[in-house]
C-alpha cells in the first residue's frame, strides 16, 4: 500500500504539478500585468537602508541569474546536441563548479537581504509578508542547491544529470512519462525541483514578476548625447 501511495504521489508532484504551476504562472502573470499594473514593481527598499546593500544584491542577482540560465540550457538541451563536444561526467563537473560558484553568491546575497528585511525596522515595515517569503523561499531554494552539490559528487558519471534532464525535458516538450524518471532520485533532488515548482506557481503573486519587465532594451539602445549649458 505505502508503494501504490509513494507512486501515485510521484505521479502527483512531478507529472501533473508542473503543469499547474506553469498554467499559473502564465495566466496569473497575464492577469496581473492587465489588472494590477501598480504592484508591477520590484518595491525597492534601497532608499530606506543602504548599508551592505550593493553587496547583497549584486551577488544575490549576479548568482540567481547564472543559476537560472545554467538550469535553463543544461536541463533542456538534449544529450545528443552536446554529446559529439563534452561527454555527461565532465558537463556535470562543469555544472558543479559554475553552480557552486552562482550558488554560493546567490545564498550569500540573499541571506543578507534577508537578514535586512527581517530585522531592519524601516526595510521590515515597509515589507508586505509575501516579500520575506518569496526571499526566505528563495534561499531555502539556493541552499537545497548547494545541498544537491555534495550528493553529485558521489556518483560523477553523470547518470543522475541525465536523470534529471529527461525528466525537465519529458515537462516541457509534452514528452509523457516524465514522473516515470524520478521514481528512484533521491529526496534531496525531488525536495529541490518540489520548491523550484512552488516557486514558479508564486510567481506571479510576488514582486518576481518585475523579471518580465527586464530593461533589455538598453544594450541596444542608441547612446544619448549630454551636453553642458553654454
């Protein structure tokens, strides 16, 4: 009976639960963006408290970043497009490394806006509950990461990597089956993709969706001319 539940569960949480939190994430940032322009905002709290803040923030968003784009390209990239140029252990390697360096910061940076939100009076005041926790689920999240590190290193041949893809590829590319390969991952791999889901369905009740309106236009943008009074 425990293995029926343990399966139906597996089943539950990562064949059906992506796809929930991807339907509100898309919808939920749509309807927000039409009916709440207001909130579309990322709230800064620099003006209140600057102490440590360039700090904290620059390695919280330099690492979340990294750590978004490294999880977006090695998840989703088929084995066989890389397969010819770097073989499964040395890209997880590669992983490791780049993603204990981006997680390290991410887990710093955030820990100390945390820490700032939590027991600064202005910053806490001016805080709604959901900002400390979107924060404190993003750290949680960013130290399960480092957490995962320790456990790849003790099988580095890469097979549980591509565990991992094919389930993440199975999700978005409507594969089916997906919760067929996560049956024997080990629970700290499950609790970390678990969270990373849950933060994808909050999304669009925080102030994360601020990342849709990243200013990309101003790497291409035309330089403007400034010049003194005569």
């Amino acid at each position: 009976m425990y293995d029926a539940f343990a399966h139906y569960l597996t089943h539950l949480i990562y064949g059906y639960y992506p796809y929930l939190a991807g339907t509100v994430f898309l919808i939920g940032s749509l309807v927000r963006y039409d009916h709440g322009q207001y909130t579309w905002k990322t709230g800064s709290s620099q003006m209140l408290s600057t102490k440590h803040m360039r700090w904290a923030s620059n390695l919280f968003h330099i690492g979340i970043i990294t750590i978004f784009f490294g999880h977006l390209v090695g998840m989703l990239t088929p084995h066989w497009v890389y397969e010819p140029f770097i073989a499964a252990a040395n890209k997880q390697l590669l992983a490791i490394v780049v993603g204990g360096i981006a997680g390290a910061m991410c887990l710093v940076g955030g820990a100390m806006l945390l820490y700032r939100r939590l027991f600064n009076l202005r910053v806490r005041q001016s805080s709604s509950l959901m900002d400390t926790l979107i924060l404190a689920i993003l750290v949680t999240q960013a130290g399960l990461g480092m957490i995962t590190i320790l456990f790849s290193l003790g099988h580095m041949d890469g097979e549980m990597m591509l565990t991992l893809s094919s389930w993440a590829q199975a999700i978005v590319f409507f594969g089916g089956g997906a919760a067929d390969y996560m049956q024997e991952v080990p629970w700290i791999y499950r609790l970390h993709i678990f969270l990373g889901l849950t933060i994808i369905l909050l999304f669009p009740f925080t102030r994360l969706v601020h990342v849709w309106s990243a200013p990309l236009g101003y790497l291409t943008r035309r330089y403007q001319l400034v010049r003194r009074r005569g």
